[in-house]
C-alpha cells in the first residue's frame, strides 16, 4: 500500500431479492402474510478493510428483518474458505426491516433461501468487496436527526378512567391523545438522535459513506402489507447516491426502543417511507460539513461469548401461559388470547409464548460480541435488538473518538432492554429473554473489550 494512504476499502452490492413469495418478517409472524409486490428490490451491501499490516475485516449489511444463525455460519464458512478471511473477522447484520424475507419461516423457499445468502449471495458479495479494494483514508462526522425518532411501547396512563395499555405509534405529528399521560420513568432516558457517518475517500473509484443510526425500518408496514421493501433504509439509500457521488450503505444500531415517527395515516405509510427518506437525506448531506479526517491504525478484532442469565421471574406462570399459547396456535384467534394472557396478569398472547420459551431455557445463555478498532474509530457488534442506553453509555466511556453500535448483528436474540424499561413496563421488557441489568452488564463488557483492542 502507498505510505499516502491509511487502508485498502472496498465495496460490493448484490441484489437478496428472493425469485418466489415468502413470508414477511416483523410483523409477518403475526399477521401470516406472504409477499405478493415487490416494493424495491433489497441489497446485502459488503464493505472490506485491509490496514497495512494486511489485516482484514469485512462489514456486511442486509435488508433482512433479522440476521439468521444459520445464515451467518453459513456465510462465514465459505468466506472462509474462498477468501481465507476467518469467519470471527466477518460481521454480518440486518436493518431490521420489517418488510422482508422471514428467514425463521419454516418452509422449503425459506430454506432454499438461507442456503443460497450462506452458500452464494453473501460470499459473492465478500469476494467483489476484497477484489475492490483500493488506497483510502477514512473521515468521520455526526448530524442529528431532530424529532425523526419517538420512543414506543412504554405504558400509556389514560387520565380518564380506561385501563393503562402500551403506547405504540397510534399518532399523527407525534400528538399523543389529551386524555393520556407519559409515564414519568420514561424519561430515564432520552432519546438518543446523533447519526454517525463514516466516510472512505477512495483512489481511483468512488467514495463509500457508512451510516450508522437507530431507528426501525417499520414506515412500509402500513398500507401495502404484502409489498416486499428496505423500507426507509432503500429509499434513503436511493436518496443519498442520487443527490451524491457517493456510494452508500445504513448500518442499523441500537434500535429496541425507538421507531421512526410517523406524519401520516397509517394507511398511507409506504409512502411515508419516501418523504421520511427525503427528508432524512436533506439533514445527512448537511452533515456531510462535520466529516474530519482520522488518523489511521491496526485493525484489531476481539471476539467474545458472552454469557449472560435467562429472564425467569414468571416461570410460575409456564403451565397456565402454556395452554393460551396452544390455544391461539390452534385457533389464531388473538383476541380472545390476549384477554386470557391478562386474565393471568400478563401482558398477550406474545408474552405467553415468552414465559414458555424462558421456561424450557436453561438458566444462563451467550451471545456473540465482537469490538473492532480502527485507529480512532471503534465497532461494536451484537446479536440484539439493544436499547440505546447502551450506546450512550459506551460512547461516553470508550476512549475512542467514535463508537458504532451495530445491532442484530450475527444472530438474532431479541429485545435487550435497559433496566429503567424494566422497571416503568413496556412490552420489549416483558418478553425479553434476558434478566434485568443484562444491558448493562453488556456495556461495561463492550468498554472491557474496546480498551483491550485500543
């Protein structure tokens, strides 16, 4: 490499979009759709890093609601194989779109489908991203996002008599109903709004610009409920490469308990997805004016499994949770067991199959993390849909000049929440697989890993 330049980058895009109708992941569970439209096409997007001392890591990104275990053990083997880039220097996460592929789906398209991401689609995209590599030095800035994001599903307090529920995104222009009252402990923490940017000025090719925010893609899962799509993140995507000469790829971060906050009706929210988009572009390119170089370093890489205790403070209830979840499986009337799950005071039918699931656990599980430096610049990687405490307060601690959080990253286990969701009640803390204070355990691991690949 030319002593000018800090790394070699490179990038591939391949299209995932599957050849037949599948299941719909995110709300696909539950409402049974299959896809019918093809909204926009999806993209698992591949960023290679080599330093000078020839180390390498590869970043892929997938508009997938979720990052399958199998998928990625199966990817990482044939990189390894075709590459020779070891498969723990391989992070591979979804953008949590909840207008694509069902990859847990349990039929043959599915299966068809996570062999050829794991056998085919992803490694190509490995070896394109290795074979572009060229000469690059590496800017980072931030711009803030202001009012795109809401915080959901904590319980909302009816001054009027009805009984408490959990507030979702039932409101226009974020105006919550008169007769409701915020519940005081959600404001234990304040959203977190701060959009992080990495930039790879390139020799000899385009630049590559990484954003790394945490908002779900949910704006597609209104009006057109069959239609396949990136949702915001395609959009947005399209935006930024039209309006740039940069290529450009999203990489979701700490995204349990935000949602992108709705400006119209519910039953015209794919087209939020656009103006939602525009408008997300118009503030990125502003925040192009905070890029500043960063000095280049060794990549180091620490991969860890991290043992963590399964959620059991309702196994009394497994028996009685047990027969609403095998009631509604063999009716799907989720009405009726929504009302038995609180007629045993819990939250639905979801929660039930929770209790269940904790229930046939053992008491203590792990899961994948993974710190990755760059100079100044760190990663963080996990297989959880985390709270954003946990990136405030890594960010705050690490003696790095900028943390990313990436989240569903490697696998797929669920809501992390932070202790306050716990303690005010909200519905990603009810059916969490995990103990209250596991957030917080695994940010003080994340700030043990990041000063020992510093």
């Amino acid at each position: 490499m030319k002593e000018s330049y800090d790394y070699l980058v490179g990038f591939a895009r391949v299209d995932i979009t599957p050849t037949e109708s599948v299941p719909l992941g995110g709300y696909g569970s539950t409402l049974k759709r299959m896809s019918r439209v093809i909204r926009d096409r999806i993209f698992a997007d591949c960023i290679a890093i080599t330093d000078k001392l020839d180390n390498t890591v590869l970043l892929i990104s997938m508009d997938l609601v979720n990052t399958n275990a199998v998928i990625v053990e199966k990817a990482r083997e044939t990189i390894e194989k075709m590459c020779g880039i070891k498969g723990d220097k391989v992070m591979i996460s979804a953008t949590h779109t909840h207008a694509s592929v069902d990859t847990f789906a349990k039929i043959p398209a599915i299966d068809k489908y996570i062999d050829d991401m794991g056998e085919k689609l992803l490694p190509a995209a490995a070896a394109i991203a290795l074979a572009d590599r060229r000469p690059a030095k590496m800017y980072v800035g931030e711009f803030t996002p202001h009012g795109f994001n809401f915080i959901r599903h904590y319980k909302a307090m009816p001054t009027d008599g009805r009984e408490p529920f959990y507030f979702g995104d039932n409101h226009i222009d974020g105006k919550l109903d008169d007769n409701l009252v915020q519940n005081e402990s959600v404001h234990a923490t304040d959203i977190y709004e701060k959009a992080h940017l990495v930039k790879f000025n390139r020799e000899n090719g385009k630049d590559l610009l990484l954003m790394n925010w945490r908002a779900h893609a949910t704006l597609c899962s209104g009006m057109n409920v069959y239609d396949l799509s990136a949702d915001f993140v395609g959009d947005l995507r399209r935006q930024v490469e039209d309006r740039t000469d940069f290529l450009f790829t999203y990489f979701q971060g700490a995204a349990g308990n935000v949602n992108p906050k709705t400006r119209i009706k519910k039953e015209e929210r794919s087209l939020e997805s656009v103006s939602y988009s525009v408008m997300l572009a118009d503030e990125l390119i502003k925040g192009l004016d905070s890029l500043e170089y960063v000095k280049p370093g060794e990549i180091k890489t620490l991969h860890e499994e991290f043992a963590v205790n399964i959620n059991h403070t309702k196994d009394a209830l497994k028996d009685e949770a047990k027969k609403i979840s095998d009631f509604y499986k063999e009716t799907g009337d989720r009405k009726t067991a929504n009302k038995m799950a609180k007629d045993i005071g819990l939250f639905s039918v979801y929660e039930c199959n929770a209790v269940v699931g904790h229930a046939n656990c053992q008491r203590t599980t792990e899961i994948e993390l993974n710190a990755i430096s760059l100079g100044d610049v760190a990663l963080i990687t996990a297989p959880c849909e985390l709270f954003d405490n946990l990136s405030v307060y890594v960010e705050e601690k690490a003696p790095y000049k900028k943390v990313l959080t990436i989240g569903y990253c490697n696998g797929k286990r669920g809501y992390m929440p932070s202790l306050a969701a716990y303690e005010y009640g909200c519905y990603e803390a009810d059916i969490s697989l995990f103990e209250p204070g596991t957030l917080e355990k695994t940010a003080d691991k994340f700030l043990d890993m990041l000063n020992q690949v510093q």
